[in-house]
C-alpha cells in the first residue's frame, strides 16, 4: 500500500505539472467588476458571459465570493477561471469621417467569436445535414471550447510511451535498396518534412531498416501519392509480443448500429503521437542516401503499435464506454438523444485533450443519423456493406494465382455476414489456396460459378438489422455437404422477419462424411455457439428444415440418444424448436410449440436438455455414457 500510494502521488504530480505548464496566477482584490461565466439554463454545455458583478472576498487560493445581484442566490462562490475583469465604457463619442462610399469593417468583441472565426473553426468537420439551424449552433460553440484540439499537425501525449523488447537479440541491419531518381527524391523530401516536424532525429545506430515508398490508395486531382513507409520486418521478428486485446470489429458496429446520433473523430497522424523510449529510438533507425535517421515517436509499421496505441486510447476513453468506441485512432461517440449527445461529446472531447492528442478536422463527422465506420454503413438501427467496396468486387476479374485468390476471399469474407451459406459458396475458391494446390490456379467450372455467385450475393446483399435484445431471435440452420450456415432475425414493427447476421462454415473432410441427421444436428449446435454473444440470457426460437431433428421431442424413456454428442457445450438459455416456415404442414401442432431449456454446468461440459413444465419429458446428460437420455 505504502508503494501504491507514492506511485499515485507522484503519477498526481506529474499530472499537475502537465496541466499546469499553460497556467498563469490571476488574483482580484474585494471590490471590482467582473465578468461570469454561467450555464444557459437548461443547456448545461452552453455558458455566457453576464455582467458587471462585484467581488465581495477572496475565499481561498482561486475562489472569491461574487455579488450576482440576483433574488434567489444573491452571492455565490465562484472559481477564478469563471471570472474576468469588466471595464466599464467611456462617456465619450467619437466621430471620425470617412470618404463618401467607404465602409469600415467592425472588429469583434475581445473574447468573444465572431462568426467567421467560427466557421474557419470548424471548416472541414462534417456537420450531418438533417441538424437544425439550432444544433449546428451548438455544435459550433461546442468545438469552439476545444480549438486546439483540431490540428494538422500531430500532438504528443505524456500517457504513454512505445519500448520495443527484443531481449538479447543482436542489432538487425538491412542493406539500402537503389531507388529510381524520382522515388529517391520522394524519400528525400518526406524526410525532411519528419525532421522539421521532430518525427526523426539524425543518428548513428547498430540498427537499421530498409525504406519503401507505398502508393496511397486515394490521390488527389489525379496525382499518384506516395506514402513512405519503413520496412520493420526484421525487427517485429525478435521483438516480443504484446497481448493487449484489440477490439472486435462486429462487436462494435452492433454497438453503434442502434444509435440514433453517431460521431466519428480520427486523430491526426494517430501513431506519431506517442514518444518513443530512449532504448526503442536507436531500434527505429532507417538509411537512406546521404543519412541515417531515428524516429522519436512511434512509427508505423512496428509489430506492437498497434497493441500500444489501443492501450493508450482504452485509458483516455476509460469511464466514458457507455456511449464511445474506439477501434485504435477510428473514435466514436453514440446517443440516443440529442441531448446527451451533446454532454458525451463534450466528455470524449475533454478527455482528448487533457492526453495532449489532436484531431484531424477534415475526418471528423458530427450528429450524424449514419457513419462509415470500419467499411461498413452503421447508424439507425441498419448495418450496410459500403458501396464502394461492392463495385470493387463486382469489378473484380477472375483470379490466376492463389494470392489473388486469397485477396478475393479476403475482401468478400469481410463481408460475409451479409452472405446466406457463405461458407458452402466460397469452398471451391478456399480450397484453391491449400498448401497441395499449385501457386497458379487451375481454374475449373466449379470455380467459375464459386465466383460469380459471391459477385451476385454482394449485389443483393441485405442490409442487416441491429439487434435488439428486449426482442425475441430466430435462429434458422441449414446444413449441406459442403458447408452449415444460419440466419439470425427478428421481427420489425410489421412483423417481418429482417436478418441480424448469416454465418456459415464449410465442413471438413470427416465431418462431410457424416449423415444427413448429424450434419443438421451439427449445424444447430454450432449455430447456438456461434451466436452465443448474441443468444445467451435471451430466448429464441430454432427453426430447421430437416423434419427428423424433430427425434428430439420424440424419443421414448431410456432410448439413449447418440448424436446427444453435439449438445454437450450448448451454452445458451431457452428457445422454441420447430420447423423452418414451409416444412410444418405434416407436423401436429403441439409438437411444433414445444418448449425446452439448455442448462450450462458451469466448471464441465455437461449440459441438460429438459422440456417446459408444462411437458412431462425430460432429458439429461448421462455422466458416464457422455449422451443424453430420457
């Protein structure tokens, strides 16, 4: 404890002295006229200035006791940041003639914004259209708090810094590559712009890497950018790893999906905001002709940045996770209301700057009902592929070698929660990039129509749904010999069904021999795993189309079940079983509305299987035969 409390008192300390670098001593004596700064009621986030007031006493080091002259609460202890000095006008009119048709333009109040300093604030942030005239001025008088926080330039943060660890390994040197005259004047130039904004450093180092220059995916006016880029591969291989968890992607666009307000921020030059230790700066070093430099703050391209910025941007954003996300620099903010956008906007926003970081305002997107965030169109309770990405793959020509075929894969497997049995579609092409096929594709019929069919998917992709949890799910499996796929759903407010998510998995050789029963049953279970995020604590229903699952309500007493195998690591709580819409004319009623509950024995496998009350057939996990009986 005596260790805990002398590490928090000096981490205090070196706060303190971080935000007081800027700080400058104001005192009043008893008597003066002052400015105050108070709230509009009822618009917490938005201050005034009223006056004059007069200060009564100084009650402490930076608290003075203020004459507000109001009935209610006359006087009022204030902080001495919500006060400033009021001068009263001279009685004195001036007069001062000016030439026939010439006008002088009138300056602004000091201390206050005029609004062309307010537009050229916010010029670049992307204000969502549908805001009123009202709410854009909110949001102007919102960011005009946080000025300094919008810059080109990158900030430097003192939350964090990047070590590289590579343990005993000796120093890693590269040999510089011979560049064409115009990428080696290219190189030159970025360097320079680094040294001038302190993002490298000249020095001799053991270590070296390799530089290459990478294309940037978008130009502008039609000019091929370059980005230069550090080759780090021989260092991240004798570089410990860092394990800091790195957000789920789906996890978090379900979580802004059903907000009905979205802001996104992207800080700027994310990665060059962090400093390097001393140790990890020589490990940095790069050549190129003429020069051996180091960088200062952390580059990219290192095996553990991303590792490090997350842990940096999970600390600024701790306490503020019930309404912002971030997936390293791509931040969000998400309401359900206008008001309480505006109060979680403010806290995101303070909380950026007190890290010292800085925002990129042409990145940034305020209010808006929809966002691009991590390729996909969230916002309005809807999840949607972006546009751009679906015209690059219906644009896509029919691949010749395995790495174009795994970059094909890639992309549309990114996108295949909107692909019913994408699994059973891309097997011909995923089985083109096993290790025994050759490196240039023999490309057949089967893969021809693998191809066009995924093509044809993303055109006709569905936009999903956001879940609800306080709404019931249907899970609805399928299983074929290639593959096992489902649909989760529910019912809109017309009560049609409307997808939340299709998975699918191709079978492997052992499991494509198994029956028609067990690859249905198969596809159930792992269906009920699979979406266990999202089914767990809830109930739903399952709906299959292979009639004889129904063998689960109609086993006798003491028939052991054998295929009861699939059901042993079922953790989820209760749902409906019956058959997929079309299939249930032959089947009685009562036994499509049969109810049973999946128990999980927490520390085992074991699971019980067990009909609603109000049926009198139960089934349980034999310990000893490891299937499930009646």
């Amino acid at each position: 404890m005596k260790k805990a409390s002398k590490n928090l008192q000096a981490s205090q300390e070196l706060q303190k002295q971080w935000h007081d670098q800027k700080a400058v001593l104001v005192q009043y004596q008893p008597g003066p006229k002052v400015w105050v700064l108070e709230p509009v009621a009822p618009r917490a986030l938005q201050d005034k200035w009223s006056g004059s007031h007069i200060i009564v006493e100084k009650k402490g080091e930076v608290t003075y006791l203020v004459d507000l002259g109001t009935a209610r609460s006359p006087l009022r202890v204030l902080h001495v940041n919500r006060l400033k000095p009021y001068y009263d006008r001279a009685d004195l009119t001036l007069l001062m003639a000016t030439d026939e048709g010439q006008e002088e333009e009138s300056e602004p109040l000091p201390g206050l914004f005029s609004s062309t300093e307010q537009d050229a604030l916010v010029e670049g942030v992307v204000l969502a259209d549908c805001l009123t005239a009202e709410q854009k001025d909110h949001c102007i008088n919102l960011l005009g708090q946080f000025s300094e926080l919008f810059s080109t330039v990158p900030g430097t943060t003192s939350w964090c810094k990047h070590t590289i660890d590579t343990g005993d390994s000796l120093p890693v040197k590269s040999k510089t590559c011979r560049q064409p005259d115009h990428v080696r004047d290219c190189i030159k130039q970025e360097v320079q712009k680094m040294l001038e904004l302190g993002v490298v450093e000249h020095f001799e180092s053991p270590w070296a890497s390799a530089v290459v220059l990478v294309p940037k995916p978008h130009s502008k006016d039609g000019k091929k950018e370059m980005r230069f880029c550090v080759d780090y591969r021989g260092l991240n291989q004798v570089t410990e790893t860092d394990a800091h968890p790195i957000p789920r992607a789906d996890e978090l666009i379900d979580t802004l999906a059903s907000a009905k307000y979205l802001s996104t921020f992207d800080l700027t030059a994310g990665y060059w905001q962090i400093k390097l230790s001393e140790d990890a700066k020589a490990k940095t070093a790069f050549s190129i002709i003429g020069g051996h430099y180091q960088f200062t703050v952390m580059p990219f391209g290192l095996k553990n940045a991303p590792d490090t910025f997350q842990r940096l941007v999970n600390t600024v954003l701790q306490g503020l996770e019930a309404f912002s996300a971030a997936y390293l620099d791509d931040i969000a903010v998400f309401s359900s209301s206008w008001d309480d956008h505006l109060v979680h906007l403010w806290k995101v926003l303070e909380a950026l700057q007190k890290a010292g970081l800085t925002i990129k305002a042409s990145k940034c997107q305020i209010g808006q009902g929809k966002v691009v965030y991590l390729g996909h169109l969230v916002g309005g309770e809807q999840i949607a592929p972006l546009q751009g990405k679906i015209q690059t793959i219906i644009d896509w020509v029919p691949p010749t070698t395995q790495t174009q075929v795994r970059a094909f894969l890639g992309l549309t497997g990114y996108y295949r929660r909107f692909i019913k049995n994408y699994g059973s579609i891309a097997a011909p092409l995923n089985d083109l990039t096993s290790k025994k096929m050759p490196k240039k594709v023999l490309w057949t019929a089967g893969c021809q129509k693998a191809f066009e069919e995924l093509k044809q998917a993303m055109c006709s992709a569905p936009v999903l749904k956001s879940p609800c949890y306080s709404k019931k799910f249907i899970v609805q499996t399928d299983a074929s010999e290639l593959g096992v796929g489902a649909v989760l759903s529910q019912l809109n407010s017309e009560g049609q069904d409307h997808p939340v998510a299709f998975i699918s998995r191709r079978l492997t050789p052992r499991e494509k021999r198994w029956s028609a029963i067990e690859r249905e049953a198969f596809a159930m279970v792992w269906a009920l795993k699979k979406l266990r995020p999202y089914l767990f604590g809830t109930h739903f229903i399952v709906q299959t189309d292979h009639k004889p699952l129904l063998w689960l309500k109609l086993l006798r007493l003491g028939r052991p079940i054998s295929r009861g195998r699939f059901f042993t690591s079922v953790y989820v709580s209760s749902c409906v079983l019956g058959l997929a819409p079309g299939f249930q004319e032959a089947i009685p009623a009562p036994i499509l509305v049969q109810c049973y509950t999946l128990y999980f024995v927490p520390n085992s496998d074991s699971v019980l299987l067990q009909f609603s009350q109000e049926s009198p057939l139960c089934f349980q996990l034999d310990p000893q035969e490891r299937v499930l009986c009646m």
